[in-house]
C-alpha cells in the first residue's frame, strides 16, 4: 500500500512539473507564454530588422529589475497580439520580454 501511495504522487508531482514547465513567469499576474512559432516569428524579426543589441550592466535574468537607462523597446504586433502589452530589449543574442510598469524581465527567448 505504501508503495503505491509513492507511486501516485511521484505521478502527481511528474504531472505537476510538466505542467509548470509549459508557462514561465515571474509571478502568476506575469505570466506568459510564447508559443515556438511565436519565438520563431521574434527570432526572425530580430534578425530582419538587425535590431542592435543593448548594453545591460549585469547578466540578464528573469524577475531582475532592469535600470532605468535600459531603453525598453515596443514589442511589434506581428509578435502577437498577448505581447504588444510588453516591451522588450536585445542582449547578448537573446530577446528578453519586459513587464513596462516595472521593467521586470518576465521571459527569455534564445
């Protein structure tokens, strides 16, 4: 009987992290998810564009605040209509999604 009440909630807890993997965010008001056609639309738009990159002093991390001399861009409407609400900047050959009210980083794209 034990072993199967193991069992169950390692199943439960599989199931739960799945589930967790597929939405990312730094609290459940921020949560976002972009879909890989929808990075492959940025990706290329980045590219097409030759969006140049910006200088941030430290690593790039989601929940970080950004400083206030990072210029936020506008995040196109060929994104995607659940992203035109963010802004984003270029860095180190990834597009990082930025919350505007706070400037937190809220997703990655690589």
């Amino acid at each position: 009987m034990r072993q199967a009440v193991i069992f169950a909630s390692a199943i439960a807890l599989l199931g739960a992290s799945q589930a967790f993997a597929q939405t990312v965010g730094v609290r459940p008001a921020d949560t976002v998810i972009v879909e890989p056609e929808q990075r492959q639309v940025i990706k290329q738009y980045i590219v097409k564009e030759k969006v140049a990159p910006v200088r941030v002093p430290q690593r790039v991390v989601i929940g970080d605040t950004l400083p206030a001399d990072v210029e936020l861009r506008s995040v196109p409407s060929t994104w995607g209509p659940k992203l035109t609400k963010y802004r984003y900047i270029y860095s180190g050959n990834h597009v990082y999604l930025v919350e505007p009210s706070d400037r937190k980083v809220i997703e990655e794209i690589e």
